[in-house]
C-alpha cells in the first residue's frame, strides 16, 4: 500500500522503507531518540525528559527479535519512526507497544504505517494482545490509537488501551493493510494520517 507524503506544497516527494530493526541498529536508534524536542520526548516519556542518558537509551537499544521487537521507518537511510514491542513479563501473549516518529515527520501517517507493520507481526508471532500506555496530553497518538480500534481509558494523567486483531474495526487489521512479515523490508509513500 503506498501512501503520500503531506508536505507544505502538497507534492509526493518522500518514500519510506519499514523494517524490522536489530541490535546493529542501537547507533541509529539512539540518534532518533536523541534527535527528539523537548515535547515529543515528554509525550513520549510521559515526564520531561531534557536528557537521555544510558539508563533510559540502553533498553531502547536492546533488540533481540524476542522478548523486544522494533519496527524501524527509515527515508533516505535515516531512521525516523520506531515501534518497539515488548513481552510483557505477566503474560506472554501480551506485548506493550510504544512509538516514537522524528519531530519534522509527525502527523504524516509514519506512525500508523508502524501501528500496522507492527501489528501485523505481532499476530504473526502469536501474539494476540498489544497494551498501550501514553500520556494525556498526546492528542495525536489517542486520534491514532482510536482509529486502530484501540479504546484507551484514563486515569492519573495517562491513557491505557489493549489491541487485538478480533477487536480491531474492519478495514483496521492489519493483514488487510500491509504486505508479508517475510518480507525483509516493506516499502510505502508516506502520507498524511
């Protein structure tokens, strides 16, 4: 499925690749988070957060196509969006998702390219629950969430949600949307969500 990137003119010009990532990946990784303003990393991190240190990048950065899987949207060879899918220790059939997209490619449907790549993987892998747990005031990604079917509940200034393939709306899972996980990286035109 292609999508086109919402730039100021309007014009398609960007296309992304969508790839799972590994632990070869943690430089660029790293860049990505590290490259984040100081209000996407507060929606992301749910507090303020003006620095990364180890601590909070190490975990990020340990992929192991097990217990953590990441998605990874690159253009031109640049990371600029990851979901990360973490086994929960509880329930193994449970994965918490979180995402992040590089500030100039928020709001251009990066973010639900990787909902549904990430997804898609998940089910594939058996996997029949994802959670989410995102700040209040992320706005954009509730919107995001809630078309995916997702219905998040609040409490304490947070939102948390659980997906499954059987709960999403029709049109919404995610072997409708996107191609094969065998496939070693998933091309689309990135477009506005």
């Amino acid at each position: 499925m292609r999508h086109q990137l919402a730039t100021d003119d309007m014009e398609p010009t960007h296309h992304a690749e969508l790839e799972r990532l590994g632990r070869a990946d943690a430089p660029a990784i790293r860049a990505l988070y590290m490259g984040l303003g100081d209000s996407s990393r507060t929606l992301r991190f749910g507090v303020p957060m003006p620095c990364l240190d180890d601590r909070v990048l190490r975990p990020l950065c340990d992929v192991d196509d097990d217990r953590h899987v990441a998605v990874g949207a690159r253009m031109d060879g640049t990371l600029i969006g990851i979901a990360h899918r973490i086994r929960s220790p509880l329930d193994a059939l449970l994965h918490d998702v979180a995402f992040v997209v590089a500030d100039p490619y928020q709001r251009r449907g990066i973010g639900s390219l990787l909902f549904d790549r990430i997804a898609l993987e998940a089910v594939s892998d058996g996997i029949v629950r994802l959670g989410f747990h995102i700040s209040g005031e992320n706005r954009a990604m509730a919107r995001l969430l809630a078309r995916k079917g997702v219905c998040l509940r609040y409490r304490g200034g947070s939102g948390e949600g659980v997906w499954s393939p059987r709960a999403a709306p029709s049109g919404h899972r995610p072997e409708s949307v996107m191609a094969p996980p065998s496939s070693p990286a998933t091309s689309a035109w990135v477009g506005a969500a």
